[in-house]
C-alpha cells in the first residue's frame, strides 16, 4: 500500500497546481481525473487534462461541463 502525501498546515486554493504544489506526478494525476469523472459524471481526456493543471481551471472546468449536461436535457 502506498503511503498518503502529508501536507502540514497547507491551504489550497485556486491558484494551487496539482504537480508544482500538491507533488503529484502524472499517475496520480490520471488517477485523480478519474475520480472527478467519477464523482461527477463528466469526460476529461488526456488532451484536456494538460490544461488543468491548478485547482482554479480544474474546477471551472468541471463547473462547465456540469453546466452543459443539465441544460441539454
């Protein structure tokens, strides 16, 4: 079992990036955006996922495409 990253006393906010700040390397990442599709029930590609790279965009992103499922029904 891998052992969770430990982050004391550390705020995150829009402007904190998944790889610089929170030392996730690309399979954490894929994993993570996994979990939003998930969560969320959305798509992101790989494609897509080079471009949301800090919480700010991510969750933008996210709120988009939520956005369009609902309005398209």
């Amino acid at each position: 079992m891998k052992k969770q990253k430990r982050f004391k006393d550390f705020e995150i906010t829009g402007k904190t990036h998944l790889d610089r700040d929170l030392k996730m390397n690309a399979v954490e990442i894929a994993k993570f955006a996994r979990g939003m599709e998930v969560s969320f029930g959305i798509q992101i590609t790989s494609n897509t996922m080079v471009f949301l790279r800090d919480m700010e965009s991510l969750v933008f992103y996210i709120d988009t495409q939520i956005f369009k499922k609902i309005t398209q029904v």
